[in-house]
C-alpha cells in the first residue's frame, strides 16, 4: 500500500498564484522528499526535509513537515505556467530497527499541478 | 555530461517474450533503483541494489530480474512470467542508499504488442 497520500488529486490554479499540496503517511519517517515529473519524463528532486526539521525552503519553494500529524505540505509561491507538472511526496520510513530502510523511497499517487498563463 | 541514461526511451514486447531496460550512471552512485510507474499513479519499487553483484526484491519484484555486475549499469529484465508489463520504468540511483535523494534517468516506455 502506498505510504504517502497526496492531496488534492489535482489542482489548477493562474499564473501568479499559490499552489499548495498535501502529503499524509502512516509510519515514522526518517525524511519526506518532494520530486516533479514532467509530462513522460523522470522525476526531479526538489527539497528533502528530515524528521528533525519542520520547515524549509529553496527559492518559490517551502516544504512543511508535521511528524505528529504525520503529514507535509509544500507550497510554491508566485506559480509560473512552467510549473506544471506533478508532484510527489517520498517518504523515507524507518526501519525495524529505528534506522534507515535502506533508501527504499514509498511514493505517493502524486498532485498533478496545472498552472494556467 | 554526468546523469543517468536509460535506453531504450521506447520498448515494444511481443507475448512471450524476454526484454531488457537499460540504466547506466556516471555519477559514482553506489546505490541503484528500478521503478515502476502506471498512468495516475505513483511509483512502485521492483528491484534496488545497494552495492556491485548484490541486489534485493522491492515491492512488486514478479516478473523481473536484475544484475548488478558493474556500479555503473543496472539493466532490468521484463520476463514473459510478468503479464501486465505495460508501464512507464524509470531508473534511479544515489550515493548511500540510506534514504538521501534519488537521481532518475529519464525512463522507458514498454508497450506490449
């Protein structure tokens, strides 16, 4: 079963405005990661935050993280037409043991972002 | 040009037939990953390595196979036991494994004919 649960499914916004997207998952997290994929292509990393932290940001970008909701959000301000894409959430679940699971990345089903000029 | 190369970008399988995906890093990555991406959806792990002629099952490994004989090529096989290949395949590596970022390669189109 998937990890993370992203919402909404989709989301359609003009240019200029805030894009916010949600991610929920079920297990203790070591990190959440967020990726965009272009249309048919591979996916891009975009920001990861560890379980220690509860905000960060990289430019038009601030990813949230709230472990005891067990839930992140990522905001992108000022929303461009070239940001349309979809955006996933990756959660980095702790092992058996309270350490890594190896770099074994859940995924979630994705927010697909359409920004309109 | 450093990156992570994944050909053919589309793959056409008879029934009953074997293929093979290519994914090839130059990124000095020890760690390297195959997913598997159905329209709508998210990705799914098939197989991961995290070091050279070592490799381990993910989420959803039937059908598939993989070798890991050199850190630079991971080349997955899509067997004829596997009977729903059609899916968008992508490729991914990092440095550790241990949950840091993952660098994918473009991906493969299979479609079954």
């Amino acid at each position: 079963s998937q990890q993370g649960e992203e919402d909404p499914q989709a989301l359609s916004i003009q240019e200029g405005e805030n894009a916010t997207m949600n991610c929920s998952y079920k297990t203790s997290i070591n990190n959440l990661q967020w990726y965009r994929q272009n249309s048919g292509r591979g996916l891009v990393h975009l920001i990861l935050i560890r379980s220690n932290e509860r905000e960060k940001h990289s430019g038009r970008l601030r990813v949230t993280l709230d472990t005891s909701k067990k839930s992140s959000s990522l905001l992108i301000t000022a929303s461009r037409a070239a940001d349309t894409a979809s955006y996933f959430c990756a959660t980095d679940a702790q092992g058996s043991a309270g350490g890594t699971s190896y770099g074994k990345l859940t995924f979630g089903q994705g927010t697909i972002l359409t920004v309109h000029p | 040009d450093g990156g992570i190369t994944q050909s053919p970008k589309y793959l056409f399988r008879k029934e009953g037939q074997n293929v093979t995906l290519s994914c090839e890093q130059n990124l000095n990555h020890d760690a390297m990953y195959w997913y598997r991406q159905d329209p709508g959806q998210g990705l799914r792990l098939i197989y991961y390595s995290q070091i050279v002629n070592d490799f381990q099952k993910g989420d959803i490994a039937e059908g598939y196979s993989v070798s890991r004989e050199k850190k630079e090529s991971f080349p997955l096989t899509v067997t004829s036991a596997q009977k729903n290949p059609t899916a968008f395949y992508l490729c991914a590596s990092n440095k550790q494994g241990a949950g840091e970022t993952q660098y994918f390669g473009p991906g493969t189109r299979l479609l079954v004919l």
